[in-house]
C-alpha cells in the first residue's frame, strides 16, 4: 500500500498488474460460452457428495394420454435411471412426479426432468421429449389460449399457423432448427434458446393477425445474411423487409358493381320513370348550419316554461289526440268497404284529389246502407220466426187433441165394460 501511495505521490501511474496472479482457467484458448456435459468422471461433484435436501415435480395429464403413457412408462423410467431421477405414474390422480434421489448427483437434472413430463403431457412423443435430458435441448409452452377471445378467429389463426398440410409449420422449423407441436391451447418448442425465441415471436404475431408468412420470409434473409463474415458487426435493417399494418378498405369485384348497375336500370327502365342522375353538389366552404338543440325547441313552443305536470297533461291530450285521429282514419277505412264501386270510382279515379265532404259523404251512404241491410235481417227474422210459431203451435194443439181424443175413448170403453 505504501508502495501505491508513493507512486502517486511522485506522479507515476498505479500499477493495476501489479496483485494479479496468473489463472489457468482464464486464457483465449478457453469457450467460457460452451456448455459441457455433467461428467462424474471428470471430476463433477457436488460439495458434501450428494443433495442436501430431496426436489420433486408433478403435472397433471389429460385423460386420453393415459393409454400412450402406460406404454412408455418403462422407456422414460428407464432413461431418468441413467441420470439417477426417480418417478411415479399415478393413475387414479392422473398425474406424473419426478423427484430427486440420494444418487443424484447433477443438480440441474432435476429441472431437466420437470420439462421432460411437462411435454409429455402436451402430446409430445417420447422419444422426442426425452432429447429434453441433453444439455444443448431446451423447451418452451407457448400459451396462445387467452390471446384471442373469438373462438372462431383463434382456430382460424392457429390454423394459419400450422398452414395447409403442415407446411408453414414445416418451413418454421427448418428455419428455427426447433420441433413445433400445436396441441389445443399451447405451443410446444424444443431446441436451442434463440430458435425458441424466434418461434416465439411468430407465434405470438401470428395470433396478433400478422401472417406467418412474413415472418418466415425475414428469418430466411436473416439465414443468408449470417453466411456473410462482413456483415456480422453491422445492422442488417437495411435487409429485412418492413411489413406495416394497412386499413384499407375493401373494393367491391368489378363483376358485382356492373350487375347491381344493370339491376339499377332495368327496375328504372320497367317502372318507366328515367334513370336519377345525381346531382353534383357545389362546394362551400362555410360549415352547415348548426341543428337547434332539445332545449330550443322547447323555448320556442313554449314548453320549456311549462312545470313538469303541465308537461305530462300536455303530452298525454297530444297522444289522446293522434289515437281518436287513428281511430277515425281506422273506421273510415272499414266504411268504405260498404260503398258501392260506383261511388268509389270517382275517388280511384281523383286520386289524392277527392275532398273530404265526398268522402265524408260516402261514408255516411255506406252507414245507410249498412242500417237498411240491418232492418231487412231483423224482417226476415221477425217472418221465419212468427212462421216457425205458428207451426209449433198447431203441432201441440193437433197433440193436444189426439190426447183428449184417446182419453175419451178409454172412459167410454171403461163404461162399456162396467154395464157388461
């Protein structure tokens, strides 16, 4: 230390070298990105031997997984033995656990094997998921179930995704160099940190109605431009095309103007009225006057000075009003019916031109009319009534003497009888 502050004191530099001892760890010759494998024969122990504590992970599967997990629960078990991981397949709860054991003696393992049944449970065939274990293999579920709220727009898009056959899928993966599974709600990535976020990021624009498409033709130049040494430490936005979202509207197809066109002509052309040209409006350059609001229209009939009950009366004589006037238009209607055609013809005829003392008048020909038919009924009915009464009664009386007659002759046969 005083070695430091003399050297400062007689304005020489720190020598920063000067505690620093050599590191055989740290030369150019060393990749510190690279990632080695757990090797307990290389010396990859962990302090003490062996974990302190036990770790353990469960998820749960969906029913119609459990018959392929039966079938390749010996295969998984035995490739989480080599890594010295223990598990469980429980199917009463429908669930797998993974937990470490006093053998285990790599302590990321463990978290290895969590993904391992995570994609097992999201239809990911096994031999694909156990790649999972190896340390250059890494997994992502994308969830892309809350990100669009119409169903019918959500199968759309996600069917977008996959593209016809499979293909968009396809060139995504070959681009990513990552295995893609589109299971229900999720995404399901394996491979390497930056494949699985660029398959991130088309997913994720995908539902936000960007098409896969675009994406896919940008890594493509992306993939020729990492050929090229030159261009390694420069931008490449100059390259990749820019794909900016266009609310344009919609242009009817030409075929269906021209028919709604000549629809247009021929319904002028049989009605016999000439085809409406339009007006071309002139220009002003002064604003359309302002419309009155409520409140002035009240001011100016009146109403606004009016209390609130006045209010109601008024409303309430005004609907009373235009009912009797309905009721009015209703009961002239069903008059007319009784005129005659020849008192109507001069109306057809007239038109809207026919007075309303006319039609007044007709309406009253047809309530004559309608009272005379009513006395002729109440005639007829009065003449087949006193007939039909007439009738009944010589029928009781023709009985009541055929009664009398029969009672006259039993006493007289009784008398007979009596001076026998």
């Amino acid at each position: 230390m005083s070695n430091i502050v003399e050297a400062t004191q007689e304005g020489g530099a720190k020598n920063h070298n000067k505690y620093r001892r050599d590191k055989p760890w740290d030369n150019p010759d060393i990749d510190h990105w690279s990632v080695s494998p757990w090797d307990e024969t290389a010396g990859d122990t962990l302090p003490g031997g062996r974990l302190l504590e036990e770790s353990s992970f469960a998820t749960l599967f969906p029913k119609y997984r459990e018959k392929y997990l039966r079938e390749v629960w010996p295969l998984v078990t035995r490739s989480l033995d080599k890594v010295k991981i223990a598990c469980e397949l429980n199917l009463v709860e429908g669930s797998m656990t993974v937990r470490t054991t006093r053998k285990t003696s790599d302590p990321y393992v463990i978290l290895k094997a969590r993904d391992l049944i995570k994609l097992l449970a999201r239809s990911i065939p096994a031999p694909q998921a156990l790649k999972i274990l190896h340390d250059d293999y890494n997994c992502e579920i994308i969830k892309i179930g809350g990100l669009v709220r119409n169903k019918e727009r959500f199968v759309k898009r996600r069917q977008r995704l996959i593209g016809p056959d499979g293909a968009t899928l396809k060139a995504l993966e070959l681009l990513t160099q990552c295995y893609i599974l589109v299971q229900g709600n999720t995404v399901s990535v394996m491979g390497s940190h930056k494949g699985i976020k660029q398959v991130r990021m088309v997913v994720l624009e995908c539902m936000n109605n960007i098409h896969p498409v675009y994406n896919i033709k940008r890594l493509m130049i992306m993939r020729e431009l990492e050929k090229d040494p030159k261009l390694q430490n420069e931008s490449w936005d100059r390259f990749l095309p820019t794909f900016k979202k266009k609310n344009v509207k919609r242009r009817k197809p030409h075929q269906l103007v021209e028919e709604s066109k000549k629809a247009a002509a021929d319904s002028t052309a049989a009605n016999g009225a000439k085809p409406a040209v339009k007006k071309k409006k002139t220009y002003t350059p002064f604003p359309p006057a302002q419309q009155p609001s409520k409140i002035d229209l009240q001011l100016e009939s009146g109403e606004y000075f009016l209390s609130e009950r006045q209010r109601k009366a008024k409303k309430l004589a005004e609907k009373q009003q235009a009912s009797l006037e309905k009721t009015n238009e209703k009961r002239i209607a069903r008059e007319r019916e009784f005129i005659h055609p020849s008192l109507l013809k001069d109306a057809d005829k007239g038109g809207d031109g026919v007075e309303k003392g006319d039609e007044k008048k007709g309406a009253n020909n047809a309530h004559e009319a309608k009272t005379d038919a009513g006395a002729d009924m109440e005639r007829l009915v009065g003449k087949f009534a006193k007939k039909k009464r007439k009738a009944s009664d010589e029928k009781s009386g023709k009985d009541d003497e055929d009664i009398l007659g029969l009672t006259d002759k039993k006493k007289r046969e009784k008398d007979k009888k009596r001076k026998d």
